[in-house]
C-alpha cells in the first residue's frame, strides 16, 4: 500500500514537474516572440529615421551645390559693372548659406539624436519584457490560487 502511494506520488510529482517545464517552455517562447516584435519595431524606427538622416544629407549636398553655382555666377559678372545683379546673387547667397546653416544644425541634432534613440529603444524593449513578465506571473499567480481553493 505504501508502495503504490509512493509510486503514485513519484507519478504525480513528475506528471507536475513536465507541466511546469512545459509552462516555462511556452512562456519563453512567447516572451522570445513578443521581443522579436518589439525589435522589429524599433529596427524599423531606426531605419526610417536612417532614411531621414540620408534624405537630410543629400538635401545639405543639394544647398551646397546651388551655393557653388551662385559663386560661380558671381565670379563671372564680378568683372562687369552691375551692381543689381551683384546684390541680388549675394542675397541670394546669404539665403543659401543660412538654410544650409540650418540643415547642418538639424543634420547634428539628429546626429546626437541617436544614442538616445537607441537608448529609448533598449529602455522600450526591457518595459516590454517587464510588463510581459509581470502579466504572465500576474496570470500564473491568479490561475496557481484559483486552483489551490
């Protein structure tokens, strides 16, 4: 009699060891998986923000360009004596250099943006794995006290 309580218990022991292996199983693979989803999120963040620092060079290389140009036009009336279109090339000029002035300081901005994206990132993807893991204790403590009344 002893040995059959014994091996019943031996059974049921194991039969609960599989079931709580089997739980931590499935709780890895859904925090894996709802990590992966974060990460993709936030690589997908990072791209588009890539994308915006690449659009935001060439529109930089764009202004310094039609800078060039009004230098070279410059150069060529500078022999000639006409003081209106001196004025409005150099106006223009002016123009050009303060908005490449002010890409470069949103090009910068952007520039030392990024640590701190990838910061936030980091900081989303571990408040995600926490509330994940605080939701599954939350469910697991729940439905382990349900079943023990």
């Amino acid at each position: 009699m002893t040995g059959t309580r014994f091996s019943r218990l031996l059974k049921d022991l194991l039969l609960a060891l599989i079931n709580a292996t089997l739980l931590l199983a499935a709780l890895c693979l859904w925090l894996g998986w709802s990590v992966l989803s974060t990460v993709e999120n936030v690589s997908e963040n990072i791209a588009s923000t890539t994308d915006n620092i690449s659009e935001l060079g060439q529109q930089v290389g764009m202004v310094a360009g039609e800078i060039r140009e009004v230098r070279r036009d410059i150069d060529a009336l500078a022999d000639r004596e006409e003081p209106v279109i001196l004025d409005g090339l150099y106006t223009r000029l002016d123009a050009l250099e303060a908005e490449l002035h002010d890409l470069n300081e949103r090009l910068e901005q952007i520039r030392t943006s990024s640590t701190e994206l990838i910061d936030y990132a980091v900081a989303a993807i571990l408040r995600e794995i926490e509330d994940l893991v605080t939701d599954w204790i939350g469910r697991f403590s729940g439905a382990s006290s349900e079943t023990g009344a």
